[in-house]
C-alpha cells in the first residue's frame, strides 16, 4: 500500500511538474511577444502615417510598414498568422497583403462572430496597453472562396492613452498548444486570464461542473469526483493555467510505471547473472585477459613469453591511451569553442537554444569591447584566381582572429554572417582606444584591399552583458555609415545626417515619361543629377545603392510594359549584377549612361506591328504587346473587322485553345518569368500583367502553377 501510494504522488507531481513546464513557456513567449508588438507600436514609420494627408504621398511608407511585418511574420517561434496595423481615424489597416478598409479586414479575410469591425473600433481607446482576448475561431469568406484559419488568439498592442492607433496579432493558438503543453494520452488544457475569462481551450468540453478555479492562486490540484484539477497561476500575467486529467488517466500510467518496474528488475537479474558469469571466466587468468584487453586498443602484438615484455607492452598501450586522450581533450577544446561561438550568435539572433551549460566570458560581466568589421567583396578581382568566395570570407577571419589572439587570448573572433565579422575583447580592451594598435590591424588589412572593400566599426567600453545584443546593433549602425569610394573606413560613433527626400514627386514622374518616351538626353543627366545630390549630401553607399535600384526597378518596368529586349541586358538580373560591382560615384553614372541609353535606343527603336495578313498572327502579336492591359474578344474583333463566334472558332481551331486560354497562359509566364528574374514587388508584376489588384492575381497563379506567387519565387531562388 505504501508503494503504491507513493507511485500515485510521484505521477501527480509528474504530471504538476508537466503543467509547471507548459506555464513557462507560455509566460515565456507572451513576454517575447509583448516584446515584438510593442517595437511595432514604436515604429517611427506609424508616425509617419498619421501625419500623412494623401494616400498616394504615404505608398512608400505602408511598403516599408509591410516589409518590417514580413520580417516579424517571418519568425515562426513567434506562431503568428498575422499583424495589422490599425489606424482608426484613417479607416485603414495594414497587413502583410496589402492595405484594406476595416469592413473589408474583419468581415471577409479575417471573420469572426466575435471580432467585428465594431468590436475592435470599441476595444481602441481603452487604456490597457497589450491585451490578449479569448481565442475564437476565424475564417476568411469572400466571392472566390473560403478557407479556416483555426482558432486565433487575438492580441491588441498600443500606447496606453493612444486612441488613434494600435497594432492587431493573431496568434495561432492552437500550434502554440501543441508545442507548448507537455500532452498526456488524455486530458484538457486551459487558459484563464485575471478575470477568470477563459483564453484558451484544448477541446470544447463544457466546463459548467468544473470547481470555481478562478478563485484559487498559486500552484496545486484539486480532486472532484473521477477527475483531478492541476492548476498554476502565472505571476508575470496573472493567467491561471489548468491541466484537466481524468483519474482513468492516472491509472493508466500507476500500471504502466508497474510494468517498467518489473522489466527493470527482471533485466537486472538477467544482466547480473551474465556479468557474473563472465567475471567468473575472465579472472582465470588476470594478466592474460589484461594484455588481451590491451591490445585491443591497437594492432595485436606477437608477445614473447617474459614478464618484463609484457610490461613493457602495457606501458606502451598506456602511452597510447594518455595520446588519444590529449587529442580527445583538443577536440573538446575547439567544440567548446564552436559551441560559444554559437552562443554569442544564438544570443544576438534572439534564438532560444539550450545552452544552460555553455558559460560565456561575457556573462561574468569583464568589461568588453566589439569590433565589427563588414566585408564587401570585389567579385571581378577573384576572376583571376582560383579562391572561392566563402573560402576568401574565411581567410579574412582567420587573420583578424591571429592579430588579436597574442595579445588579448580570450579574445574571439567568428563570422555572425559571411560578410560580417565580429570581434570581442576581453583582457585588453582599451588598446582599440590607441590609435596605433587600431593602425595596427588597418595596416594589415591593406594589402587584402585589391579583393575587399572593409568597414571596421569599434564600440565604446562595455562592463554589462545584459547590453551585448544593443552594443552590437550600435556598431553594426555604425558600419551602416560607410560612404562611397575609400576601401578601408571606420567608425567609432553615428554622426548625424539630413538627406534629401529623393527623388522628388515631380522628379519622379519626369523620370517615368522619358523612360517610356525613350528620352535618355533627359533621363541620364537627371539620374546623374540625383545620385550626386545624395553624394554631396554625405549620404551613406546604401543609401544611394537603394536609390539606384528604385531607378533600375522603373527601368524593368518600362522594359516588360513594352516587351523590349536590351542588347546586353536580356537577362533582367543583369542590372542588378552591374550595379554591385559600382563602388564609386563615376561607376554608377557609367553604369546609368550605358544602361539607359541602351534602354533609349530599343524603346525608340520599337516598331509596332500594326497591319497583318493572318488573324492568328495579329492576336498573337496584339496579346504579346498589350497584355498588360484590358484584352477582350470583342475587341479583337473589331480591330478585325470580323464577328466575335467567327474569331472565336477560328482561334480555337488554328491553336487547339481558347483566346482566353492563351492571354492567361501568356500573363502567367510573363509573371513567373519576372519573379523569377527581377527583385519587383508582386503587387507591380500583377500590375504589369494586367491584374488591377494584387488578391486576383494571387488566386489565378495558384490555379495556373499549384503554389503562391510568393512560394514560386522562393523555391526558384533557392534552386538558383
């Protein structure tokens, strides 16, 4: 009885113990997700939005709110189906599709009986900053179709006293359950928030006979009837966490701890009496078996017959022993070493790993210093060599690790990308503050300036490990600072800038009708104009690389709008390629002036083939020019002169296929050619395909491929 009893408090705290688990990690992640939302409250772009006038001046704006959502949607320890950004007084919402009305959001994409557009208009301007509501289940329902999303834990994040904004998660609850509660084979999990509001259920069981958990705080189980209550309120949040087991359950597992037991003690004996048999054999003859056992470790030996040989030999084979454990002891050293190595990255991606036992020299609080250097390859001065690109990554970091292990040996140097090298100090990190000891490691990165351009950025002295992950965004802000030109730059601080806003409005339609007019006697002066201007204005290389690729992107446009082909540039990669190899103002003005008088002299070259003497051949060549636009049979017809039936039978009987059939199939390849090919948001290749909004064109590329636009151009890029 005593046993048994004890085995039924070992399975109860068992199962405690399981709850405690499920309870941490998800206190843990609603702390990571507060954490997130809130970022997303600050966003500087939100600001930017609310003060905006016209939606038109606020496009730029709303992609760069989409990408920064992306990047967050991205990260799926996060398990979130979605962020919207809800600016009340403007009536719009931001998602990772698009922009959308409220109406539109929570009543066709997003629908719910209980999260309305009214709901979420009321749940604003109340004063809590983050709040999780009760998941519900949530589907979309539009014309085209509908789909279930499961059930979705709503979150609103704002400023507390802030009525005019705030930023809607959805989260997936129902993955969150299956990776966070430690399951039993049967059993119900909930969640209730302060109130005694139930968040969360595993099951729709009714709970109308469950004890008022409500009222009870702290840890412990309640037994009611054939079921056992464990519970656990949440000190951070206050939820109180419940595991529903039935006492069936519990039974089950007394009996299954029964049968271990026995086949632990009925594998014990067998084992004992195994080993006691071959002890029993093996102590015949004790230096015997030890030498026997000896040489297994290496090739056997032919041993004479004298005791001093076979000492001889046992001190030889422990010889070898102590060489294999100092290689084993070596091995260690640098997997110990990997593995900090991963730590630090670990700790500065924000990635939760296990490594309770890997101490790192940072966490002990010694002051520190970091210095990042950020490499830019210059890819033509590896064309004469046979030094792969990861391969050259590599060498840089190895002499960067060589110059500070002398004097600072707990220094450590990795690769945190593969064009970003990271550097900690630890002993001596006042030296970088010497400017010949900084010289020093300038001096022998010079002469690896034929194959890379390096910007160094050097942190200010650091005691706190808690700041690691700010001090290393701040210096890889600094690295951010590098300017066109020089190869080797550093940077010890931010300095401020004020940039111009460019191009302007007015510059930017100059710029699309001369592009499509094939004017390159005022499109090339006026690219250069703009490039200069951010120049002289000390903006940083990325600043005016971006710039260049905003020109490149209206350049394609024009290119696909008008099914040109630029002689050197058939490929619409290209542009991209010879931009990274710009690394001074004069590159990219030469770059512009080939490229875009090249584009000029196709665009004004292009001859349109306007009478034909073959139907087929004329709407062949109308759909290859003009699919961008509006085709129909009846207007075919009419540049035909001849009835809609009659153009009808005759394409399908020349083609084997509809008319229809062939404009969708040649919009498709022309969209799946640019995804492909180009960096243009899928919204511009719906446009450029003849798609008005971006929602149509997803759903007709689905049916036409099986997969997203989105999906289609990941896989091909990882193929590439």
């Amino acid at each position: 009885m005593f046993f048994r009893d004890n085995i039924r408090s070992e399975i109860i705290k068992n199962n405690s113990l399981n709850l405690h688990t499920t309870v941490a990690n998800y206190e843990k992640h609603f702390v990571q997700l507060k954490s997130n939302l809130m970022a997303h409250v600050f966003n500087t772009e939100v600001q930017t939005m609310l003060d905006v006038q016209s939606r038109p001046s606020a496009y730029p704006t709303m992609l760069k709110i989409q990408q920064d959502l992306q990047g967050t949607l991205n990260n799926s320890i996060l398990y979130l189906e979605n962020i919207i950004y809800y600016f009340k007084d403007k009536k719009l919402l931001i998602d990772k599709d698009g922009s959308r009305d409220p109406d539109t959001m929570f009543s066709k994409f997003y629908a719910s009986d209980h999260y309305t557009p009214a709901f979420w208009l009321e749940e604003l301007p109340r004063s809590q900053s983050f709040t999780l509501y009760p998941g519900a289940v949530f589907k979309e329902q539009t014309p085209y179709g509908g789909a279930y999303y499961g059930t979705l834990l709503p979150v609103l994040a704002k400023k507390e006293y802030d009525t005019r904004f705030g930023v809607i998660a959805l989260v997936n609850g129902s993955a969150m359950y299956q990776d966070f509660h430690q399951r039993t084979d049967s059993g119900w999990f909930y969640i209730y928030d302060r109130n005694g509001q139930p968040v969360f259920a595993s099951s729709g069981r009714s709970t109308a006979d469950d004890p008022a958990l409500s009222a009870l705080a702290g840890q412990g189980y309640i037994e009611q009837g054939d079921t056992i209550y464990f519970y656990q309120q949440a000190a951070q949040t206050g939820y109180m966490y419940v595991d529903v087991i039935p006492i069936r359950a519990v039974t089950s597992q007394f009996k299954q701890m029964n049968l271990v037991f026995l086949l632990i003690l009925l594998t014990s004996c067998a084992l004992s009496l195994i080993i006691a048999l071959l002890l029993a054999r093996k102590f015949r003859n004790p230096l015997h078996n030890i030498l026997q056992a000896v040489e297994q470790l290496g090739q056997p030996l032919s041993l004479q017959p004298s005791r001093i040989t076979e000492f001889k030999l046992i001190a030889e084979k422990i010889h070898d022993l102590f060489r294999i454990n100092h290689t084993i002891h070596r091995d260690l050293d640098t997997k110990n070493s990997l593995l900090q190595q991963y730590a630090y990255i670990s700790r500065l991606k924000m990635i939760s790993v296990n490594l309770k036992d890997i101490k790192t020299a940072i966490d002990s609080n010694r002051p520190y210093r970091l210095l990042l250097t950020h490499l830019t390859l210059k890819e033509e001065a590896l064309l004469d060599t046979t030094l792969e690109a990861s391969r050259s990554y590599a060498l840089i970091t190895e002499l960067i690790r060589m110059h500070f292990i002398d004097n600072s040996p707990d220094s450590m140097t990795f690769q945190v990308e593969q064009n970003v090298i990271l550097t900690i100090l630890f002993e001596h990190p006042q030296q970088l503050d010497d400017s010949y000891a900084l010289g020093q490691l300038l001096s022998l990165l010079q002469p690896e300036t034929l194959y890379f351009q390096f910007t160094v950025g050097v942190s200010a002295l650091q005691s706190d490990a808690e700041k690691f992950n700010e001090t290393y965004d701040k210096v890889l802000e600094y690295t951010n600072q590098r300017r066109l030109d020089e190869d080797i730059q550093v940077f010890s601080r931010l300095e401020t800038l004020t940039l111009p806003m460019l191009p302007t409005l007015a510059q930017e339609q100059e710029l699309t009708a001369n592009l499509h007019a094939g004017n390159d006697a005022i499109v090339i002066p006026l690219v250069h104009k703009l490039i200069e201007q951010l120049h002289k204005a000390g903006a940083p290389a990325h600043h005016i690389i971006a710039l260049s690729k905003q020109i490149v992107e209206k350049a394609l446009k024009v290119i696909y709008a008008k099914s040109l082909t630029v002689p050197g540039y058939e490929n619409p990669k290209q542009p991209y390629e010879a931009l990274k190899a710009c690394r001074s103002i004069d590159d990219f003005k030469r770059f512009f002036e080939h490229f875009l008088s090249l584009l000029a002299l196709t665009v004004r070259n292009k001859t349109k083939d306007s009478a034909s003497d073959y139907m087929i051949s004329f709407v062949k060549d109308y759909v290859e020019s003009h699919y961008g636009e509006d085709i129909s049979l009846d207007l075919l017809s009419q540049k035909l002169n001849i009835t809609n039936s009659y153009l009808s039978s005759y394409f399908k009987d020349k083609t084997g296929i509809n008319l229809s059939e062939y404009t969708h199939t040649f919009r498709m390849g022309k969209a799946m050619e640019m995804l492909q090919s180009t960096d243009l948001k899928i919204q511009d290749i719906a446009s450029l395909v003849g798609y008005l909004t971006v929602a149509p064109f997803n759903r007709a590329f689905k049916r036409h491929t099986g997969v997203t636009p989105t999906e289609y151009r990941r896989q091909h890029q990882t193929l590439e």
